[in-house]
C-alpha cells in the first residue's frame, strides 16, 4: 500500500535520538530550547514555544490570547478536530467561518459577511482560527485586516504549513496573527513522533504560553508574591499543564529541521508531476497557493460528486493506493451536532467534502509511485465514468 502520507526518518535523525538518549536530560534539558530558537529563527518569529502536540499548542493559544467561559472562537469546519476542540476546552463556544468550495479554504467573503452580521448581534468572536489547508496560506493580509477592525485576534494553525510562504515570508512569522500552531505529527512536513509549536512576536504571550506548557509554574523572581525561599523555590501563580516537548522529540524535531527546505523541495516537484501525470484526467486539480508557495502536506483532487467521489475512492484503496479525505466537515460530527450546528450550516465546507480526495503525498514520494497513483485514478475514473445524462 502507497500510504497518503508519511515519515522519512534518516541515520542523522537515528543519531540525534540516541545521542540524547545517552545524554543527562531526557525532558528540560538543553535540546527543546535549541529547537525552539532554530524554528523561531527559520520562520522569523521573535519566540517560540515547543509543546507535545499541536492539539495542547492550540489550547494554549487559545487560553494566553484570554479565551474563557462565553467567549466565542471562530475556525474553519475543513479541518482536523482539534482546531475546534481547543476552544471548548478552554470553556468557550464556537463557530465556524465557512471555505471557499475549490479550496478549501476560509473564505474572504464568508467572514466578511459574518463578521459584519456578528457586529450587529454584539456576538463577535475573540479569536479566529484560518488553517492553511494542504500547506496553502489562507489569505492573511485580508483576514487580517477585517480582523484588526473588528478587534478579533488570530490563531494560525499552520499544522500543514511547516516550511510553506506567504508574500515571500515564511509562515510562522506572525506577521498577519498573534500566534501560529505549528504540528509535528508523522505525516507533516517535520515531525517529533508527537510534538506542537506556538510561535509568536510578543513578549508577554511568550511568557504565558511557557507558564501554562509546565504547570503554572515559575521561577523567576519577579513574578513570584514574595521574596524567593531559596535556589529550590518555584511558585505556581496559574493553572497550568504538562505539555512539555521531550529531548528525544526536540533532537529528532532539530535533525528533521535540517532537512525541511529539501523536505518541500520534493513536494513542490511531486505536486509538478502530479500536475503533468493527471492533466488529461476527468479530475479538478489543486490550484497552486494564491500569493505564496505552498508546504503541500496534501495533494487534493475533487471529483464530479459523492457518488463518483466514493467509487473512485474505493477503487484506489483496492488497487493499494492509501488515499484518504481531509476532512469530514466538523460540524457535521457528532459531537458538534450535539451542539446545534448541522447538515447545510456550510455549503462550501460540505460540497468541498462531497468531492475531494487526497492522494499519496510525502517528501520520500517516487515517480513510479506516483505513475502507480495516476494510472489507477485513471483506471477508477474510466471505470466509473459519470453518464453524461447524470448531469443533466
Ligand atoms: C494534525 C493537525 C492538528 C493536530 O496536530 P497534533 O500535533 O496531532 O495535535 C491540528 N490541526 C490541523 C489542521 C492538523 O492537521
């Protein structure tokens, strides 16, 4: 089976893990700040905080931007769970900002609307949520800039979009948001087996986010109620969690870091041949990233329908092509059907899901395996061609 995504671990990587595991520190040692400073470096970000998922890094996001009980988030319901997760955790509600149905995409026009509607009702939202999709920037500078006037701050989550620019700036650098969210799960672009990243430009959401990663607790004087006991003395002035990164992540995560620029380098080439290999076929191919380049995590095609999508799917899966679908709509889940929302709150969101399929994409990808993947679509598709009286 030619899965839809995964890691490539190499000797270098192999070495780092073991060096650190023969070294002092297996948790708060040296290794997770030297990952940290060479991420913020690599995006142009002043901080950065490494935490064990993307999933706590968002939650964090959400509790140092102020997020609380009858607060309201706002994300994208084309999204991996956790991008709305993190909001109820921290007490709040949440809404969704529907997608452009090509994309994938938030939608300019979407949120537009809706924030004008919100500003009516004196429900606007504290936080909003883009996610960049398959490794493609959201349109930032005008997210940012509705944002900025309505007062709502801005979470990336950028999970898909290690390595990836916008306006020839590295995604990361916070320049259109307060914090971008970085994963590091074995099928993005870098991983740490598990692992997160929260990057930001400001100093206080540093130290917030640093505060709550290890349990509330401090040891700098300065934030403490009362003069230090002695070298031992740390106070908890917070509610805090265990979130922290390990060495042994934070080496692998360094040793990865090395090799991202080659990492999407492969991709942007593979997403070319893709390109060139399935030109002739019956299938809506990705668009490039609008204003930038994209990390490509995923190389998405839509199909004609769900009836077409599902056939073609199947096919693929048969002939050992790991295809996969990114992503069920989150609203459509149980769990937030519980909640009130339903089918057609997000016409875009559901007819982008009715449609897409993602095939094989990582940075270890072969042509052959890619020739494999377009000569079975092509294969599927011929097999379940829509009747041309089907779309009458
Ligand atoms: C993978 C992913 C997450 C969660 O990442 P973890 O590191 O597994 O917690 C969040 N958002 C998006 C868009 C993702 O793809």
């Amino acid at each position: 089976m030619i899965p839809y995504g995964r890691q490539h671990i190499d000797d270098a990587d192999i070495a780092a893990v073991i060096e650190t595991l023969q070294s002092d520190f297996l948790t708060q040692g040296p290794k997770v700040p030297e990952f940290e400073v060479a991420i913020a470096a690599a995006c142009q970000a002043k901080y950065a905080v490494a935490m064990n998922s993307a999933t706590s890094a968002l939650h964090l996001a959400c509790l140092a931007l102020g997020v609380g009980a009858g607060d309201l988030v706002w994300t994208s319901p084309i999204s991996f769970v956790a991008s709305a997760n993190c909001a109820l955790y921290c007490g709040a509600n949440i809404g969704f900002v529907d997608v452009d149905a090509t994309t994938g995409l938030m939608s300019v026009e979407a949120l537009t609307n809706k924030l004008a509607s919100a500003a009516l009702h004196g429900n606007l939202p504290k936080v909003l949520i883009p996610v960049h999709l398959a490794g493609h920037s959201c349109d930032m500078a005008a997210i940012h800039r509705l944002c900025a006037s309505y007062g709502v701050k801005i979470i990336e989550d950028a999970s898909h979009a290690v390595g990836a620019c916008y306006q020839d700036q590295p995604v990361g650098n916070c320049r259109f948001s307060d914090i971008t969210i970085f994963s590091f799960h074995p099928v993005k672009i870098i991983t740490t087996a598990e692992g997160g990243m929260a990057l930001c430009n400001d100093i206080a959401l540093y130290s917030q986010l640093q505060l709550l990663r290890s349990h509330g607790i401090t040891r700098n004087e300065q934030d403490m109620s009362e003069p230090s006991h002695g070298p031992w003395y740390y106070q908890q002035i917070d509610l805090g969690f265990n979130y922290r990164m390990t060495e042994l992540q934070a080496a692998l995560g360094l040793s990865q870091l090395d090799r991202l620029r080659q990492f999407i380098h492969h991709r942007i080439k593979a997403t070319e041949i893709y390109q060139q290999l399935l030109a002739d076929l019956a299938v809506e191919l990705p668009a490039d990233a609008i204003d930038g380049i994209s990390a490509w995590h995923l190389y998405i095609v839509r199909l004609e329908n769900s009836k077409q999508r599902l056939a073609v799917f199947q096919a693929l899966r048969a002939a050992g092509i790991g295809v996969n679908v990114h992503y069920i709509p989150i609203h459509t889940q149980p769990y937030y059907q519980a909640r009130g929302f339903q089918w057609g709150d997000f016409p875009g969101a559901e007819k982008f899901y009715s449609q897409i399929i993602s095939l094989p994409m990582y940075a270890t990808i072969t042509l052959e395996q890619q020739q494999q993947v377009a000569d079975a679509l092509k294969l599927a598709l011929q097999q379940n061609q829509q009747s041309p009286a089907a779309n009458v």
